[in-house]
C-alpha cells in the first residue's frame, strides 16, 4: 500500500434482490480515484454470510478470540486495515438494512477512531434517515462520522447509465472525499502515537 494514500472501505450495504447499491458504491469508487487520496476497496456485502444471531460474549469483550464465521473473514479483514469508511445503504422503513446492522455488530475495534462517510439512497428523503440513524450506532463505536454525506433521492428517476444526473454531484462527492481523506490521515496519526482510550 502506498503510505501517501488512505485505505478507503466503500461497503454496499443492501443484500435485497435487485438492489441499486452496487451502482451507486461503483460511481463513490470511481470519485475516490479520480481524487487520488485513496486505495480503494469495494466490500459488497451480498458476498459474505453474515448471521444474524450473535455470540454471548460481545465482540468489545471477546476481542481476538471473538467467534466469527469462517465466511466474515474478508470482511473482518478489510475492516481492520481500513483507515476510513464509504457506506452506501438504501434506506428501508425509515432506518437501515437488518445486513448492515448485523456486519456492524459483528465487529468492534475495526471501527474506532476511524471516519465514516455515507452516501444513502432511497425514495424523497434519499435515505437521509438510514444515514442518521448509521451515525448514532458508528458514534457508539467510537468511529468519526463525516458531516458532508451524500443522499439521492427518488435515484430511480436521476441516475442514468450507472451515475447521477445532478451536474453538481461529483463536486459534493468531492466534499466528502476531502473531509475523508483529511480525518484518515489525523486519526492515523494519532491511532500510530498512541493507542484510543476506549
């Protein structure tokens, strides 16, 4: 990895048969390379198994020992080397994917002191609500969240051939981006000198 550049997790929250996730977490990772400010890794979350029932012992406790799936461990995995988060979730009934919640209380420590950035996309609200009730749960995890998010509503009416029909979406995108990159490479830093005090 070139230490110059931030490892970026962009993860695609939705499972759902016919889900537009996988279109929108392709234009986010196309802005992360065109800013140059990241290495960049797609984790689609319909490839890996994530149960729904969770050990005992919670995973801030358990640690290293804690008991995950054979299957989770790409994704453990890129969690843990990751500097800094894209989630790109749809917004179901006002909240979040169950998927997404449940990779998220798979793990612990791979969040801490880590920004996390979110692109929603759903109906009018553009999945704002997924987005806010996803700050609660990550601020929990002692993760940073991003203020500048992205959200795209009614995305099935502007989005055409795999990108958005906002002209001025790349340029909030790059907001984000920006605001990214510059919480990665602080909360690095202070990650390398000394260890958060969770």
């Amino acid at each position: 990895m070139d230490n110059n550049k931030h490892k970026l997790v962009v993860i695609v929250g939705s499972v759902r048969e016919g889900r537009f996730g996988p279109v929108v977490a392709s234009w986010v990772a196309e802005q992360a390379v065109a800013h140059g400010g990241f290495e960049i890794e797609v984790v689609d979350l319909a490839d890996i198994d994530i149960p729904l029932a969770l050990p005992a012992a919670p995973p801030k406790f358990a640690g290293d020992d804690y008991p995950r799936p054979a299957g989770m461990a790409a994704l453990t995995s890129a969690l843990e080397s990751a500097d800094a988060f894209v989630v790109v979730t749809p917004e179901y009934n006002h909240s979040y994917p169950a998927s997404l919640k449940a990779a998220i209380d798979w793990h612990f420590t791979q969040w801490t002191a880590k920004p996390v950035a979110f692109v929603s996309y759903g109906g009018a609200a553009g999945g704002r609500h997924a987005a806010l009730h996803l700050e609660n749960v990550l601020t929990e995890l002692h993760a940073v969240t991003i203020r500048d998010g992205l959200a795209f509503a009614n995305y099935f009416t502007t989005w055409e051939d795999g990108r958005p029909l906002d002209p001025e979406a790349a340029g909030y995108a790059k907001t984000l981006l920006e605001q990214l990159a510059w919480w990665a490479g602080a909360l690095r830093s202070a990650r390398a000198t000394a260890p958060y005090p969770a």
